[in-house]
C-alpha cells in the first residue's frame, strides 16, 4: 500500500532535533567577542561569530514535535525577566572548550534559567536536577588543551535582549545552528 500525502509531514515531525534554548548577544557583544577571538586564541577552532550564544539549557535530541512545548516553556521564563545584566569574569578551559564566564549582577539570568529548568524539567524534556547555572560563553573548541591565558576583551554590560530555541546540526566542520523560536526578554 502506498503512503498518502500525510506520509512525509507525519515522518518530518517524528525527526528528532537537538534543541537547546540559549539567550542572543547584542550585535556589539558579537562582534567585540570575534574581533578577540582573532586576535587571541589559537590552538583550537574558534566558535563562529552566528552561533555565539549563552546556553540557558540543553535538551538534546528531541522529536521535532517537542519544539512547541520548549518555545511555551521559554516564552514564559523570558516574560518574568527582569532586566539581565552580565559582566565578563574570566577565561576558563575545560577538557574541550575555552569559554568566557558571565558575572550575573541582579542574578536575573540565573532566575530565568531555573524558571526554565523546573518547565521543562515538568515536561520531562530535561534531566538533571538542581545544577547550578554559570553564564558563560563558548568561544573556542579544541581537541587538545592549548592552555591559553588572554586578556579579556572589553565587553561592558551585557544585557542580552531575547533568548531563542535552537536547533543544532553536527557536521564535520562544526555545529550549524538554527534559531527556531526568538523571543523578548520581560513582560
């Protein structure tokens, strides 16, 4: 028997997407961020300026049909925002990637993650209990630890005025990433 028109919609949404929802840079931040990026860090591969981002949580692979239950999960801890203030502290490498680490001056980030967390913890779309979120930037990914020590860039305040869901794809040249869903922080 052959399949009718449904057939292909039905199969495109049991695909599963790894989906991880994460709160936008401003433009500026981006751009200072790269420009440092150039400058300083060597020995790995230096996270393109697109997919620059501070992960509130990550969900992994999920079925495509999810994607609406995590956007209303989100939706919601971005509206009880209040105004998200972050400060560079250091540069930190972990076994696979340097980052930048986030101060979070009025703890409103923070807030807003562990809204998110208890949402989607509810759902059953995320596992892991109370871990404490750390604000932090990936900014270079590497197979062996270069070790590096640079200046921070002169960032300011960075106050991030979305947060979206994302879709990430792995391929051999890096992760593409995909916003699905963007919106506004606060009511």
């Amino acid at each position: 028997m052959r399949a009718g028109p449904a057939a292909p919609a039905a199969a495109a949404a049991e695909r599963p997407l790894r989906l991880f929802c994460a709160l936008r840079l401003p433009e500026e931040t981006v751009a200072r961020v790269g420009a440092w990026q150039e400058r300083w860090l060597r020995g790995g591969r230096p996270v393109p300026p697109g997919n620059l981002h501070l992960t509130l949580a990550f969900l992994g692979s999920r079925p495509a049909t999810a994607v609406a239950a995590v956007t209303e999960a989100l939706a919601s801890a971005a509206a009880a925002a209040g105004d998200v203030r972050l400060v560079l502290h250091d540069y930190v490498e972990t076994r696979r990637v340097g980052m930048l680490r986030f101060d979070d001056e009025r703890g409103e980030a923070g807030a807003l993650a562990g809204r998110l967390a208890d949402s989607l913890e509810a759902l059953g779309l995320l596992r892991g209990g109370a871990r404490p979120w750390i604000p932090h930037l990936t900014v270079l990914r590497f197979a062996a630890r270069p070790r590096l020590d640079p200046p921070l860039p002169e960032l300011g305040v960075v106050s991030p005025s979305d947060a979206a869901v994302y879709s990430s794809a792995l391929r051999p040249d890096g992760a593409r990433y995909e916003i699905l869903e963007a919106m506004a922080l606060g009511g």
